[in-house]
C-alpha cells in the first residue's frame, strides 16, 4: 500500500526484514530487503556494509525481490526459529528427564555440541542459558515459567503455509507447543488426572546422546526444508523471483538462526536452484540416510517415557511420508468420493472417475465439475 501511495511521488518505498537482536545491532544484522530494483541498487552499497558478514566477507543480505518478498523472506525466518527452538528444547527435555543430566552437564554438551556441525546461534545461547546461575548461586532457567510468549510470527508461517498448501509440520508442532504452554493452569490440574508410563526405560547414557545428536541436526535439515519451500511457493505464486541460495546466505550470519548448517543449504540450492526438496540434495540425503536410526530411537524413547517431543516426532513423520513412493492417501480419496462424490484418479490409466459404492449411490453425471474448486 505504501509503495503503491508513493510511486506517483517519485518516491520509491523499500521494506525491509531484519533479524539479529541486540548482537546484530551492534556487529551486524541479516538484512532482507524487497522492492523496486532500481531502489534497491541504491541503497545496496550502504546495506552491504551494515550486515553481517560471513566466509570470505560475504554480506548477510541481497536483493530478494518486489515489495513484500524481504518481509516475507524474515517472516519464514521466524517459523524456522520457532522449530528450532522448540527441537532444542525437546532434547533438554529428554536430557534433564530420562538422562537426569544437571544443568551444568547439559551446559557442557551443549557447548560441545556447538564445535560440531550443530554448531549455530541458538545452540550457543542454550548451553549460555544453563550455566547461567543468579546472585544466590541457583540456575536461573529452573525459576523461569513453563509459559511461552510470541509475537505472531509464527502464526503467519503456518498460515501462510497453508495458503500455499506446503507441509510444515514442523514449524506448526513448534506454534501448538506455544499454544499448549500457555494453558499453564490447565496442565497443572491435567497432571493430577492424566496418567503417563510408570516404569520408565532402561536406557545407555552415551547412546541417547549420540542419538539426541542426530536426531536433532535431521530435525533441523526438515525444519529449514519446509521454510525454503514456503518461500519458493509463495514467490512462484507472486512471480518475485526469491533465490533460495541468496536466503541461505542472508541467514548465515547477523540473525537468530545462523548456523553451520546454511553454508550446506546455500551450496545445496547454487548447485541446484530448481531442488524440490532440501532433503533430497545428495549431500543432506546421505546424511538423513546414515542417522535416521538414532532419530527413530529418540522418538520411541520419547513416547515410551511419556515426554512431548512433537516437532522431533513430526519432522521424522515429515521425513517418512516425504520418502514413500505409496502413501495411504487413496483411502483419504476413496472416503471423500464415497460421502462427497469428489471423484478419484487412477494409478492404471489417466482421467477421472467416480464408483456408486453401494446401492444407495447414484450416477453423478458429468464428472468434469466435480473437481472444481480443488486448491
């Protein structure tokens, strides 16, 4: 709207994303603009030197495209860290609960963690957040309410996934647990009813770390996957033109989800700009190949032992419906033809059909109206 109320003045209007924080503000943001071209070049040399740099002095920022694709870009920056966060956060659940690790050991994990290829911006102040002790020597993250705030971010991601019907599970699981955080009093009351598993499983320390390790760099390589895919289908949809490998790049530095991991991504996506799916880059695939295993371990550790850990199930559900060549989805299709009359496909031969499935349904005509409206 305001690009468009200036445009007659001469004036050209720049929107702008920026994530980094405090640190950011005073070392350098990611900084992800969009609007006219010709805007854009101007101001290009100044934004170039006030983001974040990275690798051999490559600016954290770029042109990614018209008016509202910057925006945008940050938008599904914050779905992203929305997942992430709750990942890490699901495997302290499992390290305090069933390791019975101290805040001080998941410190030193944490920390060591972040010399590996987890090594990224939220693993660092995690292992920064457990250390950390008040005046009275007591770990301040033991006293912090089990009641997560937002500003709605996070929301859009998902509604704007939904919008242009690409699967986020993950990002959406990270909203739910927000949402569910948030009914602190329902839950307290909840605990005095529900019950959970009693004798919980015998387990080997170091295999569930090593474990905890894969599962969450597969859950993170899921979590950026459907980020990039939300942006790709909304600039194809918008005709803005977003290059993925340019988005890699912007975040891997200045912002809150930095990580090691993006260099990989933006590699992924220079080599292969039209890539469908970043798990299926020959790099990021045989590394889900070769960790899957530890990954469903922790899931079934995670339900055997009664603790919610819905974005590690959900990304490993991600990965497994994203993998089959079959899904059960022709039931899904033969439901809604047998209520509906919604008609189906055949895997045999090619057209549109519709069965009377029992003696109460009629012939429905021209079938070629039905499918209207499909999104």
């Amino acid at each position: 709207r305001r690009g468009e109320e200036l445009e007659p003045k001469g004036i050209h209007f720049i929107g702008m994303g920026i994530s980094g924080g405090e640190e950011g503000a005073r070392n350098g943001p990611s900084l992800m603009p969009g609007g006219p071209k010709e805007a854009y070049d101007a101001i290009e040399p100044i934004i170039t030197k006030c983001a974040a740099h990275v690798g051999d002095n490559e600016a954290c920022t770029g042109y990614c495209g018209p008016l509202g694709a910057g925006n945008y870009v940050k938008m599904v920056h914050n779905g992203i860290e929305y997942g992430d966060m709750q990942l890490i956060s699901e495997v302290y659940d499992i390290m305090r609960k069933v390791l019975k690790m101290s805040n001080d050991e998941m410190a030193k994990t944490f920390e060591q963690w972040n010399s590996t290829e987890l090594n990224s911006y939220l693993i660092e102040i995690t292992y920064k957040i457990l250390a950390k002790k008040d005046d009275d020597g007591v770990h301040v993250v033991d006293y912090i309410l089990d009641k997560t705030g937002m500003k709605g971010t996070g929301r859009w991601t998902v509604q704007e996934a939904a919008e242009q019907s690409v699967a986020a599970p993950t990002i959406a699981a990270s909203l739910d647990t927000r949402y569910i955080s948030g009914r602190k009093d329902e839950r307290v009351k909840a605990a005095t009813i529900l019950e959970g598993p009693i004798q919980l499983p015998t387990v080997d320390k170091d295999q569930v770390l090593a474990d905890l390790k894969n599962a969450l760099y597969c859950s993170k390589i899921c979590s950026y996957a459907q980020g990039m895919n939300i942006i790709r289908a909304a600039s194809d949809k918008k005709e803005w033109g977003v290059d993925l490998a340019q988005c890699a790049l912007m975040w891997r530095g200045g912002c809150i989800i930095r990580a090691d991991l993006l260099g990989k991504i933006q590699n992924a996506f220079t080599t292969n700009p039209d890539l469908p799916n970043l798990m299926v880059d020959p790099a990021f695939a045989a590394e889900l190949n070769s960790r899957h295993m530890a990954w469903r371990r922790i899931v079934g550790l995670g339900v055997a032992s009664g603790i919610g850990c819905p974005t590690l199930c959900t990304s490993l559900t991600y990965y497994d419906q994203y993998r089959r060549e079959s899904l059960a989805a022709n039931l899904v299709q033969a439901q809604r033809d047998f209520f509906g009359g919604h008609t189906y496909e055949r895997v045999d031969k090619p057209g549109t059909f519709h069965t009377a499935w029992t003696d109460a349904h009629k012939d429905i005509g021209d079938l070629s109206g039905r499918t209207a409206g499909n999104v």
